[in-house]
C-alpha cells in the first residue's frame, strides 16, 4: 500500500497493486467490512502478497491470486 502515491481522497483506504500494465486501484470500505480491511492493511504493510501471481482474472469483476507459499488457489 503506497499512501504517497495514493489518488486524491482516503489514502489510508486505497490500495495500489503494481503491475506489468499499470497500477490497480482499489478503494476499501472499512464502514463495511472493518475487519476484512483491517486484515488487508496488515498484509499489505507486511508485503505478504508481494510477487503473489494472478491465477485468474474475470474483466470488472474480480482478480484471483495464489497464496503465499505458491500453492495455487482452486
């Protein structure tokens, strides 16, 4: 998670992912989900997810990863 590059509004609540294509943007809504974001900033200040592949991705819908062992998700 990078505050410092982080678009206009809650930088404590966007996510960036880095990709070949570009950066990925993800707003999160704590006022819905607090303890899933909570875990998700966790993570992301840990870098557990770093170089973590994609395995599948559906267009505007949603982004499917692996875990951090390298074991594929499915």
């Amino acid at each position: 998670m990078s505050e410092t590059e982080a678009p206009a509004g809650d930088g404590e609540n966007t996510l960036l992912i880095e990709i070949e294509h570009g950066t990925i943007t993800i707003r999160l809504r704590p006022d819905l989900a607090p303890l899933h974001v909570e875990r998700i900033k966790t993570l992301a200040r840990q870098g557990i997810n770093d170089k973590v592949p994609f395995h599948r991705v559906i267009e505007a819908f949603m982004a499917q990863g692996g875990d951090p062992t390298g074991h594929r998700a499915g």
